[in-house]
C-alpha cells in the first residue's frame, strides 16, 4: 500500500516540477544472514522484532521488481542486491537497491 501511495501522491508532483519523479529504494533482503533470525512478527510477512524490540522488514527483490514494474507501472532504471553496499563495523547486510521512474 505504501508503495501505491508513493507512486499515486509523491511522483506526479514532483514530475509536474521537473523532477522527474524518481522512487529510490534501499532495504535489506529475505538473504540478509539477519533475516528470519529474530522473533517473527504475527500477521506480517517477512517481518521480525530482536533485542529491545528493534523491528526489521526483509523484501524478496522479485517480489518487489514485479510489484513495482506490472503492479505500479516504473521503469526500474537500476537494481541490486549484494552485500557490501553499507557495511557498518561488522554488519555487512545483503540490501536491495532500486532506482525507477514512472
């Protein structure tokens, strides 16, 4: 729903100014060693909570090329999903980067 909401309120005014209504997108992926680590969280997929009740969501990059190309009609002008993209100290996540005009 967010993204529906992004591509529905957020590019069109941002088009109409010339900006060319980009949507960029950084998230960590279901093949983060992280993902499914944590305490599940009912009722969401892909969703877990870890120490002190710190909440993470993990995106399949099929999944989310698909619902942002056939679902909401982008151009995904880039993507990819690798680690080594923000390594922080000793985490070096597997992220998902997106980059897509309408």
């Amino acid at each position: 729903r967010l993204l529906r909401w992004i591509v529905d309120h957020v590019l069109p005014p941002a088009r109409e100014k010339g900006e060319g209504g980009w949507l960029c997108i950084e998230a960590r992926s279901r093949r983060d060693p992280m993902a499914q680590k944590g305490t599940p969280v009912p009722g969401e997929r892909d969703a877990y909570t870890y120490a002190g009740g710190h909440y993470r969501r993990f995106l399949c990059m099929d999944t989310l090329r698909a619902e942002l190309e056939t679902g909401l009609g982008l151009v995904i002008v880039h993507a990819e999903e690798r680690a080594g993209l923000a390594p922080l100290g000793t985490d070096d996540p597997v992220l998902i980067r997106i980059l897509a005009r309408k």
